[in-house]
C-alpha cells in the first residue's frame, strides 16, 4: 500500500498522462468550438428566415396595395 504512494518516478507514465490531458483538453475545446459554431449558425439561419418572411410579408402588403390602387 504504502509502495502505491511512493511510485518511482516514470517519465514516461507521465508523458502518457499528460498526452491523455492534453486529448481530453483538445477534445473539450473541438466541443466548444462545435457548440459556438452551431449557435452562430442556428442564430444566423433564425435571422434569415425571419427576414424572408418579412421580405414575403412585405411583398404580399405590396401586391395588395398596388391592387387596391388599379381598383
């Protein structure tokens, strides 16, 4: 039990420790990075459909003015 504490000092244990750190750190950051990029694009697509449908809408207000004027 006590020779679990005191482990001799492997550097390459560490090294594979620290590659895992530094794998789950770059894992984290992709997921970030992914959730940031989905949101801009939820937010952007949002932002385009309700411009087109306010362009439509605009439209058909449009249309039915220039018909009310030929009546």
């Amino acid at each position: 039990m006590w020779k679990k504490w005191q482990r001799p000092y492997n550097p390459l244990g560490w090294y594979r420790d620290s590659w895992k750190r530094v794998l789950l750190g770059a894992f984290v950051l992709i997921l970030i990075l992914s959730g940031i990029t989905y949101v801009r694009l939820y937010q952007t697509i949002r932002a385009a459909i309700r411009s087109s449908v306010q362009a439509s809408v605009l439209q058909s207000k449009l249309s039915i003015s220039v018909s009310q004027l030929v009546r």
